[in-house]
C-alpha cells in the first residue's frame, strides 16, 4: 500500500471505526485497564498521521536519517492490521444473518431477519475470543505507532510540497534544440486549423493529446518556429503552463511576452487581467500553452481566458497535454467544437531513425550492419516515444559491441528507472497526478505478466476484492460504477490500451507499474524464480511449482496461481499448501494444468472475496466453500465436475455474492436463489419443484443482467408476475428463452407478465411459440422500453415480426440481429424507422423475399452510420441483397457475409458507395463465388480482407493500397495472385491455406511481416526477390510438398518455419547472415540432406523427422546464443557439450539411442522421445547441477538410474517396464517436487523420498498405484 492512499484512507473512516467498534464492545467485555485511554489517544492523533502521510514521501527524501521509513512500515503493518480486524468483525455479523435468516425461515420479510438479527446481536456473544484479542492488539499497534507522530508531524507542517510529489513543475520555451523527425504531416494538418477562422468566437483551440515522451512540446516547437516565419499572426505567446495551474503567473507571463519592458511581478489578479485585455485587443496572437495539467477547476479556465476573447478574429490557442478532458474543458469555456489531435507514437521508420541518429552518433552507420538490425528489433519495444529512443540510443552509443546491443535486445526491461531518471520521471508525472486510489489500481496491474491481455469486468472484481474501491457515503453509484470509472481513466491516460476486446499495458507503463509497487506487489518470473519475494508484498503472482514460496508472506492479499508453459497432468489432485492460503486473502486465482484440494481448515479464508479457477485447472471444495461469506466473485466454470450433491444448496450462503460463473448444469441445481440479494448477473433456469419457480427472482433487485432460461416451465403466469421485472429499475440487459421445440401453457400471459422495466438497454428473445400481445391501435407492435439500444431475436413465429416493427420506431436502437426467423419477410420502411442503427446482422432468414429487400434499404435509414453489417446463411442469392436501393446503406465500416446462397460476383456499386469507409471486409462460404470486382481497388481504406471457403474463386483484382493484413483460406481454386501485390505498401500479413492450385507467388511487398503459407501443394517455387523484404520478422510455410529450394532471405527474419515440405532439398546458402534469426523450426522435411552454416543468433532450433539429415554442421559449436535444441537422435552433434546457453533439449525418434552423450552443464531441461534402446543414465548426471526437469518417453530398455542432479525438480519416466531400482539417494534431492513414473512393472523397491515432493505417482502393471 502505496504512501498516499494509505493517507486517504487514514482519514476515510477505517481506523474510526475501529475505534468506534472497540468503544462499542468496550462495556460488554473484559478489556486492559487502559484501554479507554489508548482509544482516545488514537482518535486524537488521527489528524496528524493523516497530515504526515501526505508528505511520508518528501520527508523520506529530505530526512533520511529520521526514522522515517520504520516508523511507516510499523504504521503499515498496524494500519492492515485494524482492516483485517474490522473485515473480521463484518464477517461474524454475516456469519450471525445467514443462521438467524435460515432459522427465520424463507417465509420471512428481509425486514423481519435485519430485527431477530439485531436481537440476536445484543443478547449474545458473537465475538469470539480470539477475534476480541485481534481486536485489542490492532487498537495496541496503531496506538504505539502513534505515539511517534509528533515528531515526525513537526517536519511535515513545515515542508512546502505540491501535489505532485517529489517531481517539480518543468520549464518549457518555444526554442527547438534540434530537428524533428518524423511530425510533417501532424504539423501540416495542425498550422491547416490554425490559419482556418471561426465562424462565430473570436478566438479558438486546438489541442496536442497525448501521453508522456511522444513529442508534444517538440511538435508545438515546430510549429511556432515555422508560424513565426509566416507571419499569420502579430504575435506568437509561448507558455508553460505544467503542473501548477496558477491564473496570475499564466496572465503575467503572457503580459511580459506582450509588453517586455516592464516587470509584472507583485500585482494582483485584476488589475493583470485588465492590462492583459489592453494589450490583446484587435490583435491577432497566438497563444500556446504547453503542458497543461488542470482538468477540473473550470471556473479558473474562464478567468484566464475571460480577456483573451477581446482578441481579433482569427486569434488562437495551441494546447498540449496529457489529457484529453483539459482539451474538452478548454473548447468548452471558449463556446467552440473540439478540435484536437490525440497524437501517437512515431512510425517505426521514423523512430528508427531517431534511434540511430543517438545511437550512431559519431560513427558511420555502413560499418556497423549487425548492429543495425538489432536496432530495428529494438525499435518495436520503445512505444513510438522519441524520449525513449533518445534514452536507449544514447545507451547503445555508449557501448558499440554485438553481445552488449543484443543482451539490451533481450532485456525485458529496457528503460533502468534508477539509471534513466529523464524517462521515469516522464512517465511518474503522470502517475502522481492520479488519485491514491488510481494509483493503487495501476499499481495493482503489476502483478500480470507483460502484454497481458486484461478483461475489463474481471480487473474491476479484482480491484474491488482487493478493497481498492471504497464505497462513497454520499452517492448510489456501485462499487462496479466506480470501478468502471477507475478504469476508464486509466485508458483516458494511456496508463491502458484497447487492443479489440481486451485491454493492455505497454511495456514501458508495465515497467513503471513494477517500480512504484516494489515491495507491495510482485510477479515471480518463471524464467528468474531463485529471486526471493520482499516479506511486505501483498499481492502476488507465482507458478504453480513455487506456490511455497509464499508462506512467509505475512500480509497476502492477493494469490495467482500460474501455470508454466510445460506441466504433466496428474491423475490425483494435488493439495494447496496450508501454509500458502494466508488468513488476510482476498483474491486468489488458480490456473493451473492440474487440480488443486484447498485443504481442510480453509474456513480460515474469512476474507476472501474473489475465488476462480481457470480452464485446464480443477478445484476439489470442500463444504467449508459456503462458509466465504464475503465472497463477491466465484467463478469455476471450468470445475463443475468437483461439485458433490447436496453441496449445491450451501451456494445460497454466499450472501455478499455479486458474480457467480458455473456451468449450466450446475446453475441449474442452485436451489432458492431469492436469498442471493447482492448478485448482480445471473443465469436461472426455471424449474417445476419448489425453489426453482420464476418467482424466486423477486427479491432480486440489484440485477443488471438476467438470463431466464427454460420458460416453458412457468406453470402459472402469476408466478411470471411475482419476478417483478417491471419494477428491477437497475436491470440493463434480458434474455428470455423458451427451450427450442417445448411446448408451453399460457405463453401470451406469462410474456406480458415478464415486461421489463424502462429503463432496459438490451432484450434478446428466442424459441418463443405464442402470439404477440399486440398495443391497441398500433397495429403490428408490442411495447419495448423506450432506452433500447440492442435487440436480438429469432425464432419467435409472430412475435419475430411484431418486434421488428416496434423495434424500427425505437430513436436510439443501435444493433439489431435477427436470427433463424421463419416469419420474418420484410424489414419496415416507414420514413424515420431505425434512425440510429449502426450493426444489423441476419442470419438464417429464409422466408426474406426478393420484394422485401427494397425494405431493406430503406428500413435502415439512407443517413444513419451503419458500422458493421454481417449477412449469414441466406437462401436467397446474396448478389441480391445489393441491389440499387441498398447502396443508400453507406459508411457502413465492417462487412462480414457468409454461409449464403450462391453468389458469383460481389455487388460493385456498393462497395464503391461505401469505399470511403469501409475497413474490413470479410467473405466467408461464399462457395460459388468466382471472382471479386475489379472496383475493390476504389475502397481506399480497406484495412482488411479476409476470404474463407471460397471454393470457386479463381484470381483476385488488384487490391487497395491501404490493405494491412490479407487473409485467403480454402480457395482451392485459386491460380495466382495479382502482379500488383508488390504495390501494397503498408501489407504486413500475408496469410495462405489450402490454395492447392497456387504454383508461384508474385513479388511482395517490402512491408510484409508475417507470410504464411499452409498446404499449397502446387507451389514450386518463392520469388528471388523474398531478400528484399527487409522488414519481414516471420516467414512460415506448410505442406508445400513442390518445394524444392529456398530463396536468399532476408536479414530480418526472426522466426522461419517450414514443415512437411517433402520435396525440399536445401536451405539457403547464405543462412549464416540470417543475423536476426532466432527460431529455426524445420519438420517433416524428407529430403533435406544438409543445412548450410546458422547464424550465431539462433536461440531455438527445432529439426524433428528429417530422416536423411544425418548430422548438423560442425559450426554448430559457435551458436553461442542456443537455448533450446530439438532434434532427432541420428542428427545429434558431437560438439553438443560445447553449447554453453543450451538449456532445453528434446532427442526425438532416439530408438537408435543406447546412451546419453555428453551434454552441457547448463542444461534445465533434457526430454528423449521414445527411448525404447536407452538402458541407464550416466553417472555423469549428478555433475548436472542446473537440470531441473528429466522426460524419458517409452523407457521400455531402461534398467536402473544410479544417480541423479540434486537440482533436480521434475522426474518423468513412462512405459518404464524394465526399471529396477531408483537411487538411494533419493531422499537426498531436496529440489524434488514431481514424480510421474508408469508401467514401472519390474521395480523392485521405492526408496526413501524428499519431504519436497508435493506430486507423486509410480504406477506398477495395469496402472496400479506402488507409491
């Protein structure tokens, strides 16, 4: 817990209401003596802790030798003490409901069980013992880390600091230093505004919105240095504004740059100000303001800009800042449209040529080709942050050696925050200027791994477990409200980044997270796992082959279970260490190759709030599972099979319970779900027996989403009526579903009863069988709430067509699907229907005739933003649904069709119609398709195409420049593609399947990236010009079983893999230049009798099945950088030992094998894939002091194992029919954590094992279980 919210939240009620819950039992039980006085002492010293927490940060830096440091760790521990004491507390009153409301009865008003509570509360004792101790001991702690308060408060009252922490303001001028690379085109657009006038103020804005390091205050640099020669205004006023929104220093610096004979100093506020609007008048200026900060004192934006309106027309303000509410703010006090660039980082060409102007700087760049390929590999991890090119070329400059450049390369921390405080301090401005509580939720993120894809909910539950969101006193808003608020600051910021659906942290702000949370919150790397945890972390990610590692972690509130890349499975479960399952957990999340048993005792888990388990990984529970009162998230999709009978109805204890995510066969057991009054998403299905009726979602109004399943159920339609949907106010979304083909009774009634609240957003309706309720004298509709936005139906008879129509009047209805409707013939056409639509999607109707598409078109309003449009599983022709009334369907953005009947031309009118906006475009099944129009060139923005199941296509148009990524699988009758290819200069992913009558590929592009080719058995041959790709990182082929030869490649392949290209005979001479490669993957290749040289940077090389390789070349021995070798047994090298960063090796097809050679010391990892001939492991195997894991496949000749490394970890051996013995000295390897031996028919006996084991398994005949 970071300094500054442990300040908020010593001032936000915790430790109040500790000591007002301590006064409360004060008189009902036996406390010291001076207690009274430790609690009034406390009380009174609250306002002087909180005064020196907000300062703990500056007073460590300016007395070090204070004590400072161990008085805060004592405070912080006493602080989570008195939280972990208050949660206990809340947790027994819960503990006291659930009894007192199950021996009230189900029968009994919510009303009813808060008053026997209350009774039961004050006529016995529900503190324990023990808890009553905790109690006394946090009120001690925080009482004696009181008392040096004083001391230290005397030096905060009189330290002078800004909100932001150690980091002061920073001084900005107009001056450029140097040249500005790569900002031509931003400048141009942004000097295009600004010469451009107002149609009404006399003054406007145009704002720079970006993150830290990217170049604003260079790029408003440029541009005044080049406004200043054009004379287009009478005067260029250049300010800094930075952290400290001060209006008089702004207004006197703007009048010093006006008037620069007289010194402003001293005067106040006023009588600047009417100087300044003197000075202003019919002049045009321009003003630029850099580095602006304030996004919420709006009432100061209008003082300081209330002169400046008194400026001819034409005048302007260039803004730069982080945050694009300051721009907002600014526009929105001038009265004017926002105009603003949100300013990216720098292309890679671009920033590569700022990287080597730093990082050659005094050298000549010819001389050092090797060198310039690391660097444009290094140019991917700096964000596009000129800052950062700068930082690390200057890094790189200072040290001109291959091996230096190329361990930068691989580090995964680039930016050294200690050594580079320029970029840290970039980056950790913006960090302070966040609130504690965002801090804390960044800080938080740092416990994921880097370019870990977040789930936006599912990071909010976590926060929310994690106690980082506190609930306001004065506002309704939920804990998810705030959270989702939380969170999308963070995105605002560029603290996060979308990437599709899910959300990421760019390396360098992952970095900075891991800086700030140093001690609070850590991530065990699986590669770096001898790194040992600080004992003061509380949040923690480990694998799951270290989870011991945390048991001395006294304050652990947050648990993640990792799994490795490679982990056997076990036929039993493993059990969770007693001693990693802290107390004080909160969250914890196992994800896992295997299942886990939480132990007996972990009833101990009072605090926990947040329970998961992740697909591949099992949770064996035990009923103390519903005793987590305050558990808020349970989500064990993926260990349905672990629950037991009658364990179901405890589920309903879980009275703090929010989200619960279990497979349908269990949810629908949950039994009585009415007492769960906190969920705020639920699945139900409907039952007959008791405790399963619709009726049971009553007292359920905190809903936002609701599925109802299996309607049909619904005996009585007064029961539909009891789930009071109409009154659920808070619900967002419902699904109503009848199951496909039942039969209901009263389905009219139970419908109308089931009429949601207005406030709904989304409705989907499916397998509904009766007749629409039909709004009097609205002929054809049904009421839907007015604030749909979604609506998604199918397969309703009648109801389908109702929908429609009602839907189509609805102002602000933005996605429609129609799914399976055998009703459906027409769309409405009346003038305004659906004004508001951007995504319609149809799939499957086939009763939509020719005559309706005409409705259609003019059922999606002509001057809406259609965004997406996916058309699937038609039975009319598709060619269609195109015709001259749909081309009013324009700036439609994403195209997807498939699944529909024959169509042999796509329709060019409307693609041409919506050329100037459409981004993706997606034909999928479309089997009778022949050809594309040669009009497909005219869509100017086309990002991406992808062509599926084109089975008749048989050549493609030239394509769009703009296209970045071109997908074609399975067009099996594809010849060629166009000659034109070469032409698309942005393309960076090329992707070919199944084109079995392809024989050539024209020339690419120099921009290509990725190019993969799967199963193009006619391909002969790769165009010679493949070296020319010079940004190609990755180069993939499959089953292309013509191929014979490989072009020259180019230098900056990274990853080559060709596999089951039978035909191939040889690889590139020139492979050794391949200085960039560093994965070599070459399967199935039947033929191949020799590869040539491999460049020293090959880090994995992989040669399985290439039965006539019967050795690799002697230059192996300079692989230096060779950290994982597959190969077979035949082509094992005799210089093997001599491969010194080999960690990881794999002997595949090893029946010839008898023995194993020598190995390098330094491996970890050593696999041998059907060792049917191997009969003993050397002696010289103890000597391996770095093997951690052993797998020996099909043993089936092994007879004993003498000896083994201690380090080792993981033992595997399978089909071990001839094994004898194990080592006697077994017990001696305490690294021993695995053993998985089966078919072991011939062991004689087991010896002793290590105490370290936590998995073993020796199976004797028939799988039998020996150990």
């Amino acid at each position: 817990m970071a300094l500054s919210t442990l300040a908020e939240w010593t001032g936000s009620g915790i430790i109040n209401n500790l000591v007002d819950k301590a006064f409360s039992y004060l008189g009902e039980h036996l406390w010291p003596a001076d207690t009274e006085a430790q609690l009034n002492r406390l009380k009174a010293a609250l306002p002087k802790i909180t005064a020196v927490m907000k300062v703990a940060e500056a007073l460590k830096l300016k007395y070090p030798d204070s004590g400072m440091n161990a008085w805060l760790e004592q405070f912080k521990l006493a602080f989570l003490a008195a939280e972990d004491v208050l949660d206990e507390l809340e947790y027994l009153e819960l503990e006291d409901m659930v009894k007192i409301r199950d021996e009230v009865g189900s029968g009994s008003s919510s009303s009813s069980v808060v008053g026997s509570l209350k009774r039961k509360f004050h006529t016995s004792n529900i503190i324990k013992g023990d808890t009553l101790g905790r109690l006394r001991e946090a009120v001690k702690l925080l009482n004696q880390a009181s008392k040096d308060v004083g001391h230290f408060f005397q030096f905060a009252s009189s330290l002078e600091i800004c909100e932001t922490g150690k980091f002061s303001s920073r001084e900005t001028t107009s001056f450029l230093t140097e040249s500005i690379l790569g900002r031509e085109t931003e400048k141009d657009m942004i000097i295009e505004c600004l010469k451009k006038w107002p149609l009404h103020a006399h003054i406007s804005a145009f704002s720079i919105v970006g993150a830290g390091g990217l170049g604003k205050t260079a790029l408003a640099q440029l541009i005044s240095d080049e406004m200043s020669r054009e004379n287009e205004f009478d005067k260029i006023i250049w300010v800094c504004v930075s952290t400290i929104f001060s209006l008089e220093d702004i207004t006197r610096k703007i009048l010093e740059q006006l008037d620069d004979k007289k010194n402003y100093g001293g005067e106040s506020l006023n009588a600047l100000q009417v100087k300044l609007k003197k000075y202003v008048q019919s002049k045009k200026l321009l003003f630029i303001l850099d580095d602006v900060w304030n996004e919420d004192k709006i009432c100061d934006w209008e003082k300081l800009v209330a002169p400046l309106k008194f400026v001819q027309q034409g005048s302007k303000i260039l803004l730069t800042t982080r945050m694009k509410s300051v721009a907002e703010i600014l526009a929105r006090v001038l009265n004017v449209e926002l105009e603003c660039l949100d300013l990216k980082g720098l292309d890679e060409q671009q920033l590569l040529l700022l990287l080597n102007k730093y990082a050659f700087n005094g050298y000549n760049l010819d001389n050092h080709k090797d060198l310039q390929k690391i660097g444009n590999r290094i140019v991917n991890k700096l964000w596009g942050s000129p800052l950062a090119a700068k930082v690390i070329g200057s890094l790189l400059n200072s040290n001109m050696n291959f091996y230096f450049w190329e361990r930068i390369l691989k580090c995964n921390s680039l930016i050294n925050f200690e050594q580079y405080r320029e970029v840290a301090d970039v980056l950790k401005l913006s960090y302070y200027h966040l609130s504690a509580d965002l801090q804390q939720c960044f800080r938080f993120c740092s416990i994921f791994p880097q370019d870990y894809e977040f789930e936006k909910n599912q990071l909010i539950r976590m926060w929310m477990a994690s106690g980082f969101i506190r609930q306001q006193t004065c506002r309704q808003d939920r804990p998810e409200d705030i959270g989702e608020m939380f969170f999308n600051h963070l995105l605002r910021k560029s603290f996060l980044e979308r990437r599709g659906k899910w959300y990421v942290m760019h390396d360098m702000m992952h970095e900075l997270a891991q800086n700030v949370s140093e001690g609070e919150c850590f991530r065990l790397n699986p590669d770096d796992i001898s790194v040992n945890i600080p004992s003061t972390v509380q949040h923690v990610s480990v694998p799951d082959s270290e989870i011991k590692r945390v048991s001395h972690l006294r304050k652990l509130r947050t648990l993640v279970i990792t799994k490795l890349w490679y982990a056997p499975s076990y036929k039993d479960r493993l059990l969770l260490p007693n001693d990693s399952l802290k107390e004080t957990l909160r969250v914890l999340i196992i994800d896992t190759n295997f299942s886990y048993e939480l132990p007996e005792g972990n009833d101990r888990l009072i605090h926990l709030r947040f329970l998961k388990a992740n697909e591949g990984s099992g949770l064996l529970l035990s009923n103390s599972l519903y005793m987590l009162y305050h558990l808020q998230v349970l989500d064990l999709w993926y260990v349905f099979s672990y629950f037991i009978g009658s364990q179901i109805t405890g589920l309903t204890n879980l009275v703090s319970l929010r989200y619960m995510n279990l497979p349908d066969v269990i949810m629908k057991k949950v039994h009585r779900v009415h007492k769960l009054t906190s969920l705020q998403e639920l699945t139900f299905f409907v039952g007959q027996d008791s405790g399963f009726h619709i009726d049971e979602l009553k007292t359920l109004n905190n809903l936002r989403h609701l599925c109802i399943k299996q309607i049909e159920n619904v005996g009585d339609p007064i029961q539909a009526k009891n789930a009071n949907l109409f009154e659920k106010e808070s619900l967002l979304s419902l699904s109503l579903y009848w199951t496909n083909g039942s039969n209901s009774e009263n389905p009219e009634e139970i419908i109308d009863n089931l009429q949601p609240h207005p406030n709904l957003k989304e409705l989907e309706i499916g397998h509904y069988k009766g007749c629409p309720k039909l709004v009097p004298l609205h002929n054809q509709r049904i009421l839907l709430p007015m604030k749909l936005q979604t609506l998604i139906i199918g397969d309703c008879g009648e109801l389908d067509v109702a929908l429609l129509e009602s839907a189509s009047q609805l102002n602000i209805l933005a996605t429609l699907h129609i799914v399976d409707s055998s009703t459906i013939t027409s769309i409405p056409c009346s003038t305004n229907a659906f004004a508001s639509l951007s995504e319609l999607r149809i799939w499957g109707c086939d009763k939509l005739v020719q005559h309706s598409l005409f409705e259609i078109a003019q059922g999606v309003n002509p001057g809406n933003n259609m965004a997406s449009l996916k058309i699937h599983d038609l039975s009319i022709p598709l060619s269609l649904l195109f015709i001259e009334p749909l081309r009013s369907l324009r700036f439609v953005r994403t195209c997807q069709v498939a699944d529909c009947a024959p169509m042999e031309a796509m329709p060019e009118q409307w693609l041409i119609k919506n050329g100037s906006t459409l981004e993706w475009l997606n034909i999928k099944n479309a089997n009778s398709l022949r050809s594309l129009p040669d009009t497909l060139v005219k869509l100017v923005v086309l990002k991406e195409l992808d062509i599926t199941n084109a089975i008749s296509l048989e050549q493609i148009p030239e394509l769009p420049p703009s296209l970045i990524i071109l997908r074609i699988e399975n067009a099996s009758s594809l010849r060629s593609l166009p000659d034109t290819m070469v032409g698309l200069i942005v393309l960076k992913q090329l992707y070919i399947s199944n084109a079995i009558l392809l024989e050539q590929i024209p020339e690419l592009p120099a921009s290509l990236v990725e190019l993969t080719i799967v199963n193009a058995c006619s391909l002969q041959s790769l165009p010679y010009t493949m070296v020319k790709l010079t940004v190609l990182e990755q180069l993939s082929i499959w089953n292309a079983t013509l191929l014979e030869h490989i072009p020259e490649l180019p230098p900056s392949l990274i990853k080559f893999r060709i596999a089951y290209a039978s035909s191939l005979r040889s690889l590139p001479d020139a492979m050794g230049q391949l200085t960039s490669l560093k994965e070599l993957d070459i399967t199935n290749a039947t033929s191949l009798e020799q590869i040539p040289e491999l460049p020293p940077s090959l880090v994995i090389l992989k040669m399985e099945n290439a039965s006539l390789l019967q050795s690799l070349p002697d230059s192996m021995v300079r692989l230096s950088a060779l950290e994982q070798l597959d190969i077979d047994a035949v082509s094992l090298p005799n210089t093997m030992v001599r491969l010194t960063a080999l960690e990881q090796l794999s002997i595949w097809n090893a029946t010839v094998l008898e023995q194993i050679p020598e190995l390098p010391p330094c491996l970890v990892k050593l696999s041998i894939k059907d060792a049917s001939s191997l009969r003993s492991l050397p002696d010289t195997m103890v000597s391996f002091n770095a093997l951690e894991e052993l797998y020996i496949d099909n043993a089936s000749s092994l007879e004993q194992i003498s000896v083994l490394p201690r380090s080792l970890v993981k033992l595997h051996i399978e089909n071990a029919i001839s094994l004898r013995s194990l080592p006697n000295t077994m017990v001696w390897l305490n690294a021993l954590e695995e053993i998985y031996i089966s078919n072991a028919t011939s062991l004689e006996q087991i010896p002793d094992l290590p105490p370290s084991l936590i998995a073993t398994s020796i199976e004797g005949a028939g799988g039998r279980q020996l150990f």
